[in-house]
C-alpha cells in the first residue's frame, strides 16, 4: 500500500509543481499530499468527511498514538494560531508548502 501512496504523491507532485492553483484548491491538495506523507511515514490516516471542524485528519503512527491533524497551507512561514476547540483537544498543525510541495508538523509553544 505505501508504495502505490509514494508512487501517486511523485505523480502529483510533479503534475502540480508546474501549475498555479486557486486558495481553494491549494487547500485541498495540502490535505492530499499530507494523508500521502503521512502513509509514507508508516501512519494509518482517516480523514474528516465533513467541510468543518476543528480536525482534517485523524492518524495513527506506527507506535500506535492516536494525533488530531489540522492542515494547513502555506508559503512563507507564518504560522496561525489554532482554536480554543483545537487546543483543548490537542490538536497537531501539519504545514504544507505549497512552493515546495513540503509536508512538516509543527512545534507549538505551550
């Protein structure tokens, strides 16, 4: 399974890095290219059905902890501050790049 994920993330990858994309759809494809990083990194990922919420992704790591996901797209390192909701349920920012098409999660200051 992760190598058919890896094998569809270098094709899009590709395909997007040379076309401009609305907000919109850029958020849409941070979503995307995070659930094909996380199974590239051994997590089991479910995503949020719905268009609202304080979660876009639930996942599973390979030792088996349970993290809420929010992604969020960006391009030049500004970071937004998550919810009261977010925060009390521990939610985890994961970043994506839309310039470099990179995925990373986020340190948040206590």
């Amino acid at each position: 399974m992760f190598g058919q994920a890896k094998r569809l993330y270098h094709i899009m990858r590709d395909f997007l890095m040379k076309t401009k994309h609305s907000s919109s759809m850029i958020g849409d494809l941070a979503e995307h290219y995070a659930i094909t990083w996380l199974w590239d990194n051994g997590y089991h990922v479910f995503k949020n059905c719905g268009c609202t919420g304080p979660v876009d992704i639930v996942a599973l790591s390979p030792e088996g902890k349970i993290t809420l996901i929010d992604v969020k797209s960006y391009k030049d390192g500004r970071l937004s501050s998550k919810t009261e909701t977010q925060k009390a349920l521990g939610v985890q920012y994961l970043h994506y790049n839309s310039e470099t098409r990179k995925c990373r999660f986020v340190r948040h200051r206590k």
